[in-house]
C-alpha cells in the first residue's frame, strides 16, 4: 500500500528559508512522523525562491527575456509558447520560468542544481529525524502527443529515477526488452494529487513505495540523438 500525505501550512518562502526546518514543522502540524523509506516530494518553486532563483519580470518583454537566458534551445514556437531546452536538459515550456503563485512582477526560475539541492534537503531532514529518507523535487510539464500537465520529478536524492525491467521477463515468459518504468515521475504525479497550484500545498509525503535507491534528474533525459522527435 502507497500512503500519500500533504503538508499543508508551509509558509510563503522567502530567500534563505529553511526548507528543512519548514517542512519539519509541517509535519508536526500534520502529526505525521517521517520513518525509514518515506520519499518527500517538494515543488521547485519553494526551492528556487528559498535558493534565491527569483526575478523581476515588469512586462511580457521582461518574460520573453528571462526565457531566452534560460533556454539553451529553441524547440518550437507557436504565437506567445515556446517549446525549450534548458540548461539541466529538459525540454518544457518557456524554459519552466513561472509566474504563477509569485508576488506580481515576480517570476521563478528553476534551481540551478535540483539533485544538488534535492541531496542537500535530504541531509538535513535525515540529521533531523534519524530516518532514511528520499527526496524528489518536482515541476509541472505538458507532455507530447497528451492533453494536460502532471508533475514530473527534475531533482532527486536516495530515490531511483528508473526501474529498468530489460532483460527479465513478463508473465507469459518473454524477455522484457524495452521497458523502463519512470518511477520517479510517477511518484511525482501521484503526490501531485495531495498538492498543486490551487491548494498551497508545496510538500507531500509519499509512504510505502520501496524505491530509496540512487538516480539523479538527468536519468530521465532522453538524449537528443535518441529522440523521433525533436
């Protein structure tokens, strides 16, 4: 059985915030206790604004700007979307800066480093509670070929990014020679369930998923040379 908690109360965070300690308290006000194997799933955006990733953004001209630092590429654009690599690899829109849920006039970058900073929670939360714990850090994409947008995991420390089944069998007996499953994705869209932008709720608790492991964001990157089609 997988559990997923929220954690409502979180506070607007403000540069140099301590993650850690905000989501501590949390879970104080949710009486939950985090144990050995727990996977704590957090928005970039807390992130990036307790990492200071914030910029002004006055205008669509300041947008498009900001978009165009981040973007390493230019997939495609149609009227005002663009479709963009960023520097970590991942291909989004508008090179995932935000606007949504910041102060007017404010826009949210990605972290520069989401393992790094996913690696650094997840050391601090572990001197807090003695537990062995994961942490994925999340971002909310759309997806080719598929109306709608879910949470995909960009940063992870102690959770595997892929389960690669090639090589064993399924139930009928037959070598398994494509699959690898996007667990960390999916455990990022099934958090977002307990979370997302309407409700406040920037940190989530997934309990019961035995899937502490190492993997890092870049492992769910296709390479380019891989892609049909980009």
């Amino acid at each position: 059985m997988i559990e997923l908690h929220p954690l409502p109360g979180i506070p607007e965070i403000e540069s140099g915030a301590d993650l850690a300690a905000e989501i501590m308290a949390g879970c104080e006000r949710a009486a939950l206790h985090l144990t050995d194997g727990d996977i704590v799933v957090v928005t970039h955006k807390i992130v990036s604004k307790a990492e200071g990733r914030t910029v002004r953004v006055l205008t669509d001209a300041d947008y498009r700007a900001v978009i165009a630092e981040e973007a390493v590429d230019i997939i495609r654009r149609r009227g005002d979307l663009v479709i963009t690599r960023t520097r970590h690899g991942f291909v989004c829109a508008n090179a995932a800066v935000d606007r949504s849920n910041t102060p007017e006039g404010v826009a949210v970058l990605l972290p520069v480093d989401p393992d790094g900073s996913a690696h650094n929670l997840r050391l601090a939360l572990e001197r807090a509670t003695g537990a062995k714990l994961g942490v994925l850090i999340t971002d909310t994409f759309g997806r080719a070929w598929r109306r709608g947008q879910t949470d995909v995991a960009i940063g992870m420390s102690g959770v595997i990014a892929v389960l690669d089944l090639r090589g064993t069998t399924d139930t009928e007996g037959r070598e398994l020679m494509a699959t690898e499953v996007a667990v960390a994705d999916e455990l990022a869209g099934a958090a977002d369930l307990v979370m997302g932008k309407a409700t406040a709720v920037p940190v989530a608790i997934v309990r019961g998923a035995n899937l502490l492991g190492e993997g890092r964001g870049d492992d769910l990157v296709r390479d380019p040379q891989e892609d049909l089609f980009l």
